[in-house]
C-alpha cells in the first residue's frame, strides 16, 4: 500500500478527463498530462539526523490544438474552476501563436490504448521507520569502515523514497493512469592525507527496496573510490588509450543517444547527421532499448502524447537503426513517432568483442589513463567536438599506479565511438543506461608540458 500519495489514480484520470472535455467545448482538441509525487528523504550523519524532509507536489499540464495552433499551460490545482482557468489560459496562448501543420496532435490510431503497460511501482516499506532504519545503518556502516582507516572520515548517509501517480487523456479518448516507485540510498565518505582531501559517494536507485545495494557495498565502495583518490599526481601530455569507469562510460551512451534524438536531427544540431543506415561506430558495438523491462527505471508503456515505444535495436554492428522521435520530431522529419516524446527508454550497450571483468579491463588498457569523474567540460552538438577536465587513475602494464588530477582529454565523438575497443562486463546502471567500463583506444591527454 503507498504511504507517500494522497491522491489515486482515479482522481488523476478523472481531472484529466476533465480538462480535455472542457477544451472540447471550445472547439479545440487537447492534450492533459496530470502528474501527483510524494518524496520522503533521511539523511544522517555520526549517528545523528541530519534531515528529515516529506514533501509533494502535483500539477495538470493541458495542450490545445486549435486551427493550426497549440497552446499550452499548467496548474497545481484539479478543482473545476482551476481546470476551467486553465483551458482560457490555454486557448489564449494558442490564439496569439504562428500556426505550424507539424505541432498537431498523433493520429487516435497511434495511441496506446490497448498496449500492455510495465510494472514499474513496487508495493515496498517506504515508511519513516523504514527510511531512518536504512540511513542509520548506512552511516553506522560508513564509520564502521572509516574508524578502521585513519584516513577516512564517513560524511552523510542518505535514504530517499518517492511514489509517483501520472495520468494521461486526450480528445481521441485515451485516458490511462500508472503508478510508480523509486527508492535510493547513498553514502559520502572523504579521504585525506598530507596531500590534501577528497570527498566520493555510491549511490544505489531501484524501483523496490529490495533491489538496492546493500549497506556494506555502498559504503565500502564510497571508502575505495574516495581512497583510491589520496595522492594524485599529474602525467606528461600525451596520447594513450583512456578507460571509462561505467559511471563515465554513461556518458558517452547518453551523448550517442542525444545525437539521435529527433530535435537534434531535424535542427541539424547533431554531430550524426541523417544517420539511418551509416556505420556510427565500432563494428562490435550495439545499443538496444527497452520500454518494457519490468521495474526499469526508464520504463513506461507511453510517452506523454500517448503514443507505447519499443523494443528495438538502435545500433546494431556500429550501424545506426533507430532515431527517438515524438511526433513532431517525427513530421519535421517525414517520419512517425518512435513513442520517444520524453526521451529514451531503457538503453543497453553491449559489444561482441572480449571484455571481461574490472580486472581484465585494466589489463586491456595496459599503460594509460582511468577516467572515474568529470570534472566539467562540454561536446559540441554538432561538430562532436568533445573536451572534458577528469578525475581518475594513472594504469601501467595493467596495473594502478596513481590518482591522477589536473588533465584533460580531447577528441570528437565520432573518433571515440569507433575508438572503442571493448566494453566491460561489469556492467552497471546509471539511470535509464545500463554499460560497462568502455575502452577506447587513442585520446589526446592534456597534462603537464
């Protein structure tokens, strides 16, 4: 049974409906997406409560299409005066906009209607008792690990719990509801020496409690990371091949699967330009996606206009097979909607060329640089000019040799997509991306002269 909602998802399906009937009676067809969340949040410190925080929030958004026109506006409250305001709203906005035959409604027989929607709400303890019992032990862990070195200090211990409700109806009679959870649980720990202090985190995010980490592996793997950062030292300027830790090799999916947005297609803001059919990147490599995985934490069974995604290759061999489009993305590009109005889905990237663990990876690399954070930096959408500050690992002959600080790593998204050379199996995921450690076999490193 939820503990964080007050309303259901009746309530939600019922103000929806009603936005989009009151639109109807002045002549528009319409679009309203309601969405109501309950967040709770612990987090303590050497024993201590730090924050104890539950909160809320909720709101209506309606689109109208109007001879030619959208228009769109929001409210917080579902009463029907409020819903009545805000269709006035809405028109009003749609009558002082450029008509545009694109920025319509998909066809009724796109729609979802009859699409098997994911489980993606867990009936998980998510009560005070629960969420302070976990942040406690956390912490209790954390300083268990740092009473042990002299060298680290445990920072806060947090647990995080969210139950969502989000609705959607149009004019075409669509109207669904689902119900959603999000659990996570993440721990500080800094680390110092002569040289200075650092501080890194673990963190664990599942749909159900019973799937996060436990506390002994986040905070021993916040006390490694943090640790492995004492004494860093710069390198020479050099090229070499660079190791991307999964958490960074994330990355590098989400800018692969940014160039291959609609948006990005049709405004001609890619560094992947009409790529349908083109080999992208290394031949080993494929990216698949995948709405409906069971308590995915990027599944849904529509996107926001209604509309189910698939499952489905993007790249297969290094050839691209897929773009996300909404409609509108689509119509600018004489396609259909691939379902992907809020994004992607559940993305895997995997790779046909011997991998291997943690360790095998470090031997693949040899001699050259590990890249465990970024530190700020920026690619540019068209040309695929990328350029990061990172934080990471010096390797030799396989081995970790020291941290390394102050460097830069240089390159386009192009070479690095076919630079890749395995991609590991200690495969982690970070939000709606799944990816091991990536390997890529030549960068500009920018050190000391």
């Amino acid at each position: 049974m939820t503990m964080l909602l007050t309303q259901t998802e009746v309530d939600l399906r019922d103000a929806a409906q009603m936005a989009v009937e009151l639109a109807g009676k002045r002549g528009a067809r319409a679009r309203a997406s309601v969405h109501h969340e309950g967040i709770a949040k612990i987090a303590v410190r050497a024993g201590e409560v730090e924050t104890a925080e539950r909160s809320g929030s909720q709101g209506l958004g309606l689109t109208v299409f109007h001879e030619g026109r959208r228009g769109s506006a929001s409210t917080a409250a579902f009463d029907r005066a409020s819903i009545a305001r805000l269709v006035e709203e809405a028109m009003l906005i749609a009558g002082h906009v450029q008509p545009d035959p694109d920025a319509d409604m998909p066809p009724a027989e796109a729609l979802a209607f009859a699409v098997t929607i994911p489980t993606i709400y867990a009936d998980s303890p998510r009560g005070p008792d629960t969420l302070l019992d976990a942040a406690t032990t956390l912490d209790g862990v954390a300083n268990g690990i740092a009473a042990a070195d002299s060298r680290l200090r445990a920072g806060e211990s947090v647990a995080v719990a969210t139950e969502g409700l989000w609705a959607l109806a149009t004019s075409d009679g669509f109207c669904r509801s689902v119900m959603r959870s999000n659990d996570t649980r993440w721990t500080v720990m800094l680390a110092q020496d002569a040289g200075g202090s650092i501080s890194d985190f673990a963190q664990s995010q599942q749909r159900r409690v019973e799937d996060l980490l436990s506390a002994e592996d986040l905070a021993t793997l916040a006390a490694e990371r943090a640790r492995g950062s004492l004494g860093a030292k710069a390198v020479d300027s050099r090229r070499c091949p660079v190791l991307f830790e999964p958490r960074t090799a994330a990355t590098l999916v989400g800018e692969l699967a940014g160039a291959l947005t609609g948006a990005a297609q049709y405004r001609r803001m890619s560094f992947l330009p009409d790529p349908i059919g083109r080999r992208v990147a290394a031949p080993h490599l494929s990216l698949h996606e995948d709405p409906f995985e069971p308590l995915g934490l990027a599944s849904g069974g529509f996107d926001s206009e209604g509309i189910a995604g698939s499952s489905r290759a993007i790249l297969r061999d290094g050839v691209v097979e897929g773009l996300f489009l909404s409609s509108f993305s689509g119509r600018k590009l004489g396609l259909a909607s691939t379902g992907n109005a809020d994004g992607y889905y559940n993305l895997r990237l995997t790779s046909s060329a011997e991998g291997g663990d943690w360790d095998a990876m470090l031997r693949r690399l040899g001699t050259g640089l590990v890249v465990s954070q970024f530190q700020g930096g920026k690619t540019d959408p068209a040309s695929g000019n990328w350029t990061q500050a990172v934080r990471g690992l010096w390797v030799e002959d396989g081995r970790v040799v020291h941290a390394v600080n102050d460097v830069t790593l240089a390159s386009t998204m192009d070479a690095m997509l076919n630079g890749i050379r395995a991609v590991g199996s200690d495969v982690e995921r970070l939000g709606s991306i799944r990816t091991g450690a990536v390997l890529i076999d030549d960068m500009q490193v920018g050190g000391r002269a």
